[in-house]
C-alpha cells in the first residue's frame, strides 16, 4: 500500500491511503517507538482511532464517497497536541487525500 497508494502529510500525521473495494473504509495504525513509550504510544494510537471513528467510516458508500484502506502514521508532535486540533488537522488530510480541498 504505501507503494500505491496517496500519501498526505499534515502537521500530526501522514495518511496514507487507496480506494478499496469493500463497503466501508478501513484503519490501520502506525506509531513508532520515536513517538515514546508504550503508555505514549498507545495513547497516540487511541486518539487517531477515535478520530477516525468520528469520522463515520461505515457512511461512504451511502454518501457517494468512495471507501478507503487507510494508514495513519503518528507524529511525535502528537503526543502534547490538544485533541481538538489533531483532530482539525487529521480530518483536513482525509478530505485531501480523498480529492476534496
């Protein structure tokens, strides 16, 4: 996937992702041990799993969008950002990675 697929990057993320072929969108999680420990990592990977869930992955089809395999990598600067705005940031790149702007 990361061969063929889009890549953004924002501030607290890079997003990779490919359309699919499934009824809904798909996440998967990377966070490295640069981000920090476990506890950190975790945490990290909490907050992006919640953001995407927010985002309503089972609606693209309904809505006309196509559904998506995504990859979030986590940055370190998402460890001291506010949730409010990784969030901002994390919805900004799925719109560009899905061609809107």
């Amino acid at each position: 996937m990361q061969r063929r697929g889009r890549r953004v990057s924002a501030r607290y993320v890079t997003i990779i992702g490919q359309p699919n072929e499934r009824a809904c969108d798909r996440l998967g999680i990377i966070a490295s041990r640069k981000i920090g420990s476990a506890v950190t990592r975790n945490r990290a990977k909490r907050r992006l799993r919640e953001i995407f869930r927010r985002s309503d992955p089972d609606r693209p089809r309904e809505s006309g969008r196509r559904p998506f395999d995504v990859v979030m990598i986590a940055r370190r600067e998402i460890v001291d950002a506010p949730f409010a705005a990784v969030r901002e940031d994390v919805d900004g790149a799925l719109r560009k990675l899905r061609g809107g702007k």
